[in-house]
C-alpha cells in the first residue's frame, strides 16, 4: 500500500491502524450502554425494594430467611411460649393436624387412584364387548348363500336393529 507521500506502509500496519480502532470503539460504546441501562434498572429495583420496606443490599434468599425467622421463635424466646400454657399445645396441635392431612391427602390420592382403575377396567370391559359385538355382526353379515349372495335374514336383522339404536337415542 502507498500512501500520499509515495512510501509503502505494510499490510501489518495498515490493517491494525484502519478497521480494527474503529470496532473496538464500536464495542466499547455498547458495552458502556449496556452497563448503564443494567445500572438503571438495578437502581430502579432498589428504589422499589426500599419503599416495600426491605433492607436492599439483601438477596431474596436471604430475605426470605429473615422473614421466616422473625415468624418461628427462637430459643431465647421459649419462656415466652411457657408463661402462656395454651400456645405450647397449639404447637403440638399442628404437628398432629399436618399428619392427619397428610394421612387425608394420601386416602385422596390413593381413592382417586382406585376410580381411576375402575374406569380404566370399565372403559377396556365396554371396548371389548364392542369387539366381540363387531365380530359377530361381520360373521352373521358375511355368510353367503351357495349361490353367493348374503343371507336376507341377517342382513334385515341388521338393519332393524340399527333402526331400533337410532329410535332409542
């Protein structure tokens, strides 16, 4: 490559100097959006978790924790409980109240479970009488006589008794 002055610069120098500045500056200017609009948002969030009430250099995680926390006591706080004799009984109440819910939800699952079989068995009892009906049906239909023609009475038989189905709905 020549420049203006008649001197050859190198493809080296020349490649670095010309594209390679200007997309390097190209990245940087979006990466430098995407840092400010990520910033915003991140400010924006905060200003939200602040009005709600919570601490915003905390993550939901720990948040949470600290939410639970402050419903369970803690141990320093158990003769709190023992000056009151009803609530301790109210703790064990609960236990056995979510055992027996777990004893009912399991019953449910297992009664759901069982008419779910039920209509299964039921469901295969209906197609396989229904195959058996069809089977016989094709038999009686397809006799012939020896001169080859089908057998009237079967075939009127058929028909009255698709008649009758019809009337009947």
């Amino acid at each position: 490559m020549e420049n203006d002055k008649g001197q050859v610069t190198d493809m080296e120098r020349f490649t670095s100097t010309a594209g390679s500045t200007r997309s390097l500056k190209k990245h940087q200017l979006r990466k430098q959006k995407h840092f400010v609009h990520n910033a915003t948002l991140l400010k924006s969030y905060r200003k939200a978790v602040v009005k709600e009430g919570f601490d915003p250099t905390l993550s939901r995680s720990k948040r949470k924790r600290r939410e639970t926390e402050e419903d369970r006591p803690r141990k320093g706080n158990r003769k709190d409980l023992d000056d009151e004799p009803g609530e301790a009984n109210k703790r064990k109440k609960t236990k056995a109240n979510s055992l027996q819910r777990a004893r009912k939800e399991k019953e449910r699952r297992q009664e759901a479970l069982d008419q779910a079989q039920k209509d299964r068995d039921l469901r295969e009892k209906e197609r396989f009488n229904k195959q058996k009906q069809r089977k016989r049906r094709t038999k009686l239909l397809s006799k012939r006589t020896k001169n080859g023609q089908p057998v009237m009475k079967y075939v009127i038989n058929d028909m009255l008794t698709k008649l009758k189905s019809k009337r009947e709905e």
